[in-house]
C-alpha cells in the first residue's frame, strides 16, 4: 500500500487513475496539516500552490515521486529531489488545446473590437462605426516557435483560410512542409506577417525579441498576441507603437509583472488583456491531474514514467564515473545551440578513449538537453531530451571512435543543419576539469563555463587588437583569450570569458570591426 499527499485542490475526476486502485491511500491536505506525517508519504501531488522546496523533501524522507498537476515546475526544486533519488514529473501535453484556442480566441476578439464593443454596449452605446473589425480569412499569421501549441494554432489558423508563417530555429523545410507553414527567419516574419503570436519559454535570447526595433521592422497595421511568457514583448515599446499607430492592436494574457501595474499598458484601448488564463479550463485542469495521476500510479509499480524532468537515481559507482563528463556534456549542448543559428537535421555524437567503456547513453541524452533547453517552451533534462529531441524532428545517433586526437578521452558532436555543419570536441583532463580543444576544425583550448565571447575571423594583423581596444574603452575586462587558426592569412577564431556579460552595445560595437566574419555571446 503506498500512501500519496495530494495537497493542492484536485476534482475527484482528475484523481480518478489512482482512487481506483486498491494499491494506493490517498490524502488529500495541505502540507503544514500533515507535518507529523511527512515522512510517511511515497508520493506528492501538487499544483503551483505547494512549495517543494529542499526543506520539504529533507523531511519526507520516503518520498519517492512528486507530480505537477501542470506544466511549470517553479515551484519544486528539482536539484533538491535529484539529489534524493526523487523523480519529479508534470503533464506537459495537458493545457495544449487550452492554450492554443485561448490564443486564437484572443487573436479573433482583438480583430473584431469584441471586449471594447461588450463594454460599449454595457454603457448603452451603440457605437458599430467605432468598432468596425478586419477578417482572419486571407490574413498571414505569423507563429513565433512552433512546438505544441504553435503547431496546434497552425491547424487551427489553416483552417479560418489563413496562411502561415513560422520563425523556430528548429523547423526544417521538410517539416514545415508537413506542417503546411512557410518556415522563415525572424525579419522575415516581421515583413510578411499581419498578426504575430509568440510560443517560446522566455530566455536571454528571446526577452524582449519584440522591442522598439524590431517592432518598427513589422508591418504597418500589424496585431501582437502573446500568451506565452511576459516579458517576451517590451510593454512600453509596444505602448509606443500602439500610439503611434505602427501596431493596430495587441492581446495579452502574460505580463512582466502579475498582475500588471503597468497602468499605461493596461489602459490602452488598442490592447486587450486576460489575467494568465491559457491553461485555465476546466478541460485542462483535469487532463493535467489525470495524466499525473496515471503516472505516479505506473512509477509506484515499478513501470516507466515518460515526463520525468530528472534522472533517475545512479548507483555511487556509475555516478563517480559519469560525472567528470556530464557538466562537459551538457556544456557542449549548449554551446553549440547557441553558436548554431539556421534550422537542425541531426545531431551526431561520437566517443573515443576512456569515456567508450562507459554507458554513453545518459551523456548523450545530457548533451541534447543542453542543446534543445534553450530553445523550447517546457521544462527538458536528460530524461525526456530525447523524446523532445524527436518531437523536433532532430535526428540523433551516437558511436565509438578510435579518433580520440591524441587525448585520453573524447566527445565530438556533429550539428547538421539545412546549409551549415557546427563541429565540437570536448575532453575531461583531471587537473583542469572540462575542456572544450576543437570548434569546427580550429583548434582551441578553453573551459566552457560562464560568459563568453565567440567570434570567427580573417587571421590579419590589427583584428585581435581593435577587439581588445573596444573592451577597454567600455572597461570590459578580459578573463581569458584563447586564439586558433588554420593557417597564416585564412579563418581565426577567438574565444573570450569576461567575469559577467558585455552588452548589447559593446556587442554590436564589436560586430562593426572589418575582417568579423560573426560573432556569438554565449552564457554557459
């Protein structure tokens, strides 16, 4: 019999999987009810109302699963759960369709003046002039990240006879094509699309992605939507573009700050706004409860769970012999997600030296979800990478290689995209830790933590130089340079690490400097 805490509210419906099973005990009470207890419990099921915080695991010490009744996991320290032996899950699939419809019902209200009609109304008015709308039918979309939800709005947007375009790092022509949405980059989008609606987690590359810039790039008379992530559109950029009559109009349902004490957004009669309510249907609450429910009750009897967001417990022996190579791993990843800007095919890993007599599998699950969690709207680590990996239509294979390049133990990845192959070779030396000594055929010496500077080159007199003349006059200082080049004359890289972040300006001061090929920040 395994004894479950249910302490946030949850409908008997949603709980259905594990009230039917004789194997289960099920309480249903907040956590500070049941602190005598805590240590009896196999199982917690949450929703945002609970903290899962070291604290709480410390004390439930049988604790074996803790489910989120959702897709965010802010609420639960997951190091913490790891670190036990706990698997962490939620239902990452269940608010999908809730979202997606509430986009499209936003987007259709907006076009149609609906709210401000409603209230025109409310106050006895009949203004039909006033409102007059625009048709969805013959407009272009435009879907900024297209996983579950961008791909759900496509359906749906097809269907009202719209066209759509899509910006993701991710979408292959081959799958756009499936898809039957045009895949294009970002300026593109901004120059076709008539409505943009934004579908990605909010990270350092996509804050702000719709500022005073690139908002003017749009087309004149465009509508923004965003029910992802607050912050993803500058509030007071986009209040300046709707004043300025650039932007039509904008629906919001996510804001920086929750709930919005931006008074000059908010009473904005172009914009309408919801408070947070994508996943709030009564449909998704329960799928969500439900999905969990089925898989506390699978992993309690010892079956595979398939939204896990950590690793499984190691044994002491295979976990001191992974180690030394997982932060290598996951920082290769990462790396190269960040260098590799075009649309990705296959990823292909290889292992010589040392590091082939070990179970690779787990370091190459480390390495995708380096890769893939800066560019997705959910939660990714090694358990579940390779699933969202192929959900992406990536690729991926791994192999044993003799090709080690004189070091003791080696990792090379091998990024094909549509028009561009990113190579990476990593070693772990036990003096110095992980080191990363190849980037596409230079090579190179660097430890890959921290804040970075990539920048390929012409190998000419003066280009190090006014790089560092640059940094010095804005008071940047170098932490450390590591130089590589194949021959006298030809392609250079540089990799640099500053003790925190250049800015924007710096950065864009130092893309101005003649023989930059490119230049990419990294944060590692």
């Amino acid at each position: 019999m395994y004894k479950i805490l249910v302490s946030d509210t949850m409908s008997a419906e949603g709980l259905a999987p594990l009230l039917k099973s004789d194997k289960v005990e099920i309480i249903q009470k907040k956590v500070d009810e049941v602190q005598d207890s805590l240590a009896e419990f196999d199982a917690l099921l949450v929703r945002s109302g609970t903290q899962v915080t070291e604290e709480l695991v410390e004390q439930m010490t049988n604790l074996k699963i803790v489910a989120r009744a959702g897709v965010g996991v802010d609420n639960i320290d997951i190091d913490a759960a790891t670190k036990r032996g706990i698997v962490v899950i939620n239902a990452p699939d269940g608010n999908t369709i809730s979202t997606a419809e509430h986009t499209f019902a936003m987007m259709a209200s907006l076009l149609r003046n609906i709210p401000q009609s409603v209230s025109s109304v409310k106050d006895g008015k009949w203004e039909r002039k006033k409102y007059q709308g625009a048709e969805l039918y013959g407009k272009t979309l435009g879907i900024v990240g297209m996983g579950r939800i961008g791909g759900e709005l496509a359906k749906r947007a097809k269907a009202f006879g719209m066209s759509v375009a899509v910006f993701d790092p991710f979408l292959t022509q081959a799958r756009a094509q499936k898809l039957g949405v045009d895949a294009v980059d970002f300026d593109g989008l901004l120059e076709v699309a008539d409505i943009i609606t934004v579908h990605t987690p909010l990270t350092k590359d996509t804050k702000g992605l719709f500022n005073k810039e690139t908002i003017a790039k749009a087309k004149k008379g465009v509508y923004l939507i965003n029910c992802a992530r607050g912050g993803i559109i500058d509030e007071d950029a986009l209040v300046e573009h709707i004043e300025s009559g650039h932007v039509s109009g904008a629906a919001l349902d996510v804001f920086v700050t929750e709930p919005p004490t931006n008074t000059r957004l908010i009473g904005q009669d172009h914009i309408i706004t919801t408070p947070h309510l994508g996943a709030s249907t009564v449909e998704a609450q329960l799928n969500v409860a439900a999905s969990v429910s089925e898989e506390v009750l699978q992993f309690l009897e010892g079956q595979p769970v398939k939204n896990s967001l950590n690793l499984p417990t190691l044994s002491k022996e295979v976990y001191e012999k992974i180690k030394p190579y997982y932060e290598l791993a996951s920082s290769m990843g990462s790396l190269v997600s960040q260098c590799m800007k075009v649309p990705v095919k296959e990823i292909e890993l290889r292992y010589g030296g040392s590091i082939a007599d070990l179970d690779t599998t787990i370091l190459t699950r480390t390495l995708l979800a380096g890769f893939i969690r800066p560019r997705v709207d959910s939660a990714v680590n090694e358990v579940n990478a390779a699933m969202v990996t192929k959900q992406r239509g990536i690729a991926y294979g791994e192999k044993i290689t003799s090709d080690t390049n004189g070091y003791s133990n080696s990792i090379k990845a091998i990024v094909h995209g549509e028009n561009a192959t990113f190579t990476i070779q990593g070693t772990f030396v036990r003096e110095y830790g992980p080191r990363i000594v190849n980037m596409n055929g230079f090579d190179i010496d660097f430890y890959p933590n921290g804040s970075l500077l990539y920048v390929q080159h012409t190998d000419r007199p003066g280009v190090i130089g006014n790089v560092g003349h640059i940094l010095g006059e804005h008071e940047v200082n170098i932490a450390t340079m590591q130089v590589g080049r194949k021959e006298a004359g030809g392609e250079a890289i540089m990799m640099l690490s500053f003790d925190k972040p250049i800015t924007d300006d710096v950065y864009n001061e130092l893309r101005k400097i003649d023989d930059i090929v490119s230049i990419n920040k990294i944060e590692l």
